[in-house]
C-alpha cells in the first residue's frame, strides 16, 4: 500500500519563540468534522513535521509516573512524564502548545519543564519501553493516538 503524505519538511525549532502547530490543530479539526482519507493524510502530514512538547522531571517526585530515561546528553538524565488511560494503560503524553499541557497539567506544574521532541524520537523511544501501550497527542482536547503497532507501520511507510 501506498500511503502519500506531503513531502513538507519538519519545522526548524525556534527557542526564542513558543511552540506552536496552527496546521496540526486545523487538520485536526478538519478530521474531526470530516472524517475524510484526505484529512487523515493531512493529520499525518502535519504530525511527520510538527515540535512537540513533552513533561520531563526528575527522580524522586511522587506525583508524576516516569515513563523512562531519555538521554538529552552524556551527563544529563530525564524522566518523561506520562499519563494513564481508563483502563490503567500508560502512554506519552505530547503537547502541540503550552494551553494544551494546561488542560492536564494545569495544577502542580511547578517541578515540571518542557522538552521539544519530534514523532520519529518519541515512536523510537516508545517502542524500547515495552510496558507502554503508546502516544497520546493532545491528550486534553484532540486526543489522537498511536498505538504500539501503529508506531511501526509509521516508521516504515511515513516517518
């Protein structure tokens, strides 16, 4: 099968200004109206181009549930923060933008910080941590998920 996405290239990160993704959350709402081939493609698209912005903390917080280590450098460790779903399934949790961290993380954020991650780092990520079941995209509003088994296709026909 051949799955076409736009060979649109991802975004350059920016430090000096906030992450955004106007694009993702239009395609988004585009599917969610829709429900089209073509909107999912233009979801896909826009997730294959996107900056991403993840929870990290560090160890000892008994609040947030560590998903695992990822190295930012030789000498600096992490924790990803994660969250669970109904039925007490652990997934990664990515943020378009900082109002969508608000919708899950608005309360006690003080010992948390941001890291921007792309699709390709986080499904490689994911996929060495066997225990969890996926990502979660937007978790408070759009709520798009890559399961595990999707995760693979991806790498090998999109991303």
């Amino acid at each position: 099968m051949t799955f076409w996405i736009n060979p649109k290239k991802r975004k350059p990160v920016d430090f000096d200004t906030a992450i955004e993704n106007p694009a993702l959350k239009t395609a988004f709402e585009k599917y969610r109206l829709y429900k089209t081939e073509y909107y999912g493609r233009k979801v896909i698209t826009e997730i294959k181009c996107a900056n991403f912005m993840a929870l990290i903390t560090t160890d000892g917080m008994s609040y947030a549930q560590i998903l695992g280590k990822a190295g930012l450098d030789k000498d600096q460790l992490v924790n990803l923060v994660g969250i669970q779903d109904k039925a007490d399934e652990w997934f990664q949790p990515l943020f378009s933008d900082a109002s969508e961290i608000d919708l899950n993380f608005k309360d006690n954020r003080d010992d948390l910080r941001t890291v921007v991650l792309d699709i390709n780092w986080t499904i490689n990520f994911i996929l060495g941590q066997p225990s969890r079941k996926g990502i979660v995209i937007n978790p408070g509003s759009d709520g798009w998920v890559i399961y595990r088994e999707q995760m693979e296709w991806y790498l090998k026909n999109v991303f």
